[in-house]
C-alpha cells in the first residue's frame, strides 16, 4: 500500500479523477480505518462491543472522514504530513460522533431525573469542607452572585451545561443556535468575569484549591 | 446523611474542584476550539518528534489544559500516529 506518498503525492493523487484519485481513496480508507479501529478498541466505554461492531464503527467513521478530508482538500497547508491532517479530521469526526451519542444515552437516562438546570446548585453547605470553609463560603457566595446577577442566562446555562452535565460543546452549540466559535467565546467570557470577580476580592482560584488539603 | 446524599455531595465538592481549576486555567487571551484543531496536527508532530511542543505552541497547550474535548482527540490523535511507529 502506498501510504508512503509524500504530501504532493497525496494531493496530487486525490485531485486527479479516476484512478488515481481511486486509489488513494482506497489507500486513506483503509489506514484509517485500522488505526480508528485499534483506537476503538482500547477506549473503556467500548469494551462490551464486539470487534465485528468495533470495524462496522470504524468504517462508517473513516467513510465520513475521507468525504471531508476531500471537501477539505483546499485547507490542507502542508505544515503536517498529510496523513496526520487526515488522522486529525478523522479524530474530531469519530470522538464528535461518539460524544453525541453517549450524550444521547445519558439525557435519555436523565430525562426523569434531575439533569434541569440549577442556577444555585454550588450553594449547598455540604460541598464545603470543614477545612478552609470561610474562604470557600466566600468565593462560592462570588461565583454564584457573579453567576445569578451578572452573567446572562445564556451564559450561566452554557457554563453549567458543559461543566456540570458535560454536555457535548457540538450538541450545545446547536441547541442555541450559534456556531461552536461563538458557544466558546461565550464561556471564555464567563471564565474571566467570575475569575475577575474572586481576584477583586483577593480570592485567587489557586488558593481557594489549596485550602482542600 | 443517607448514601446517595453523600454521593452527591461529593459529585458536588468535585464539582467546585473542577470550576477552580477551570478558573485558575483561564487566561484572558485564549485558542478557540478552531483555533487550537488547525494547529493541533502540527502539535502533535512536534510531540512525537521528541520536540517540547508546549515552548513552540504555547496557547494549545493552555487550550488542552481547559478544553477536555480538544485534549481527548489529542490523546487519540497521539496513539493513532503512534501505531505507525510500531
Ligand atoms: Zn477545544
């Protein structure tokens, strides 16, 4: 198998309708696919599957990476090999669609329980301990002030979702409606107002932490 | 305090945990997902090379410290490149 094309040789090949083009498909196809596959098969939470199910995976996801590496073609700056960009896109195709759906599994499991959003859920006096409780009494009193009173309610739900449930960043970004830049940016900005708020009142996160110990 | 209270306390208290480290990560300029990906695979050549790709790149490093979905594929992208060295 010639997956020791050099860069050129890769476009060159996957720009070249016909049999050309063929063959490198053919060849990107199956190097993904191996790696995906190992890679799936070393992940804990796959374990219980069986290595049929675990190449069927791998090859849906390396079929849906190789129709975006080709959209993507036009991006590809050659600062990497090219086969590391593929494996790339690869990567962020297979582990997106693997979030999705363990998301799904859990917000089914969740959907009688208590996965609604809880804008005071850090006040509750069992979650500090009896160590540094007045530091923490304070800096939570700031986070959750910072949180109820200045942050929009976009921004709390964000920053509670991706913490607190690990929502997926993808599933998110399409449940309010703004691309994934945007849903960053929106919980960056959160980040740095509470972390400005506890520094404003010489509460550094740091040693907020070390008073656990 | 019954056990699922205290199971839940303790989710709670890591919880807490986990807003502090996320907030003493938290820098004021920072790689947006997008960002941090289009530079990731020369990260990670960089890394296999030997090469300390937290001098080079500082800001992905900082972006993999906060963002676990980036670090995840990181991770995966390293054992994957990984399996060609075998
Ligand atoms: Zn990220």
């Amino acid at each position: 198998m010639s997956i020791s094309r050099n860069n050129d040789a890769w476009i060159e090949d996957l720009q070249t309708p016909g049999p050309r083009k063929d063959a490198a498909i053919t060849d990107l196809l199956a190097w993904l696919q191996k790696r995906l596959f190992f890679y799936l098969r070393d992940r804990s939470d796959l374990r219980s599957r069986h290595d049929g199910e675990l190449q069927d995976m791998s090859a849906d996801f390396a079929q849906e990476s190789v129709l975006i590496i080709l959209q993507k073609m036009d991006q590809f700056q050659g600062r990497s090999k090219f086969t590391t960009w593929a494996a790339k896109i690869a990567v962020h195709q297979a582990l997106g669609e693997l979030r999705r759906a363990r998301w799904r599994d859990i917000s089914l499991q969740a959907a009688t329980q208590d996965g609604a959003f809880e804008p005071d859920f850090l006040r509750r006096k069992d979650v500090i301990s009896p160590e540094g409780s007045a530091i923490q009494k304070e800096a939570m009193d700031v986070v959750m002030d910072v949180m109820q009173n200045e942050l929009s309610e976009r921004q709390s739900r964000a920053l509670y979702a991706r913490l607190v449930l690990g929502e997926p960043s993808s599933v998110l970004a399409e449940e309010l409606g703004v691309s994934h830049n945007t849903l960053y940016k929106l919980i960056h900005d959160a980040r740095k107002r509470l972390k400005a708020r506890l520094l404003e009142r010489g509460l550094s996160p740091e040693e907020i932490l070390s008073s656990f110990k | 305090m019954n056990a699922s209270q205290k199971g839940r306390s303790s989710d709670l208290q890591n919880l807490w945990q986990k807003l502090l480290r996320t907030l003493s990560l938290t820098h004021e300029r920072e790689l947006t997902c997008d960002e941090a990906q289009d530079l990731m695979d020369s990260y990670v050549e960089l890394e296999l090379a030997g090469e300390n790709p937290q001098t080079i790149l500082p800001k992905v490093s900082q972006h993999l410290r906060i963002c676990p979905e980036c670090k995840e594929e990181h991770d995966a992208l390293i054992k994957i490149l990984k399996m060609d060295e075998d």
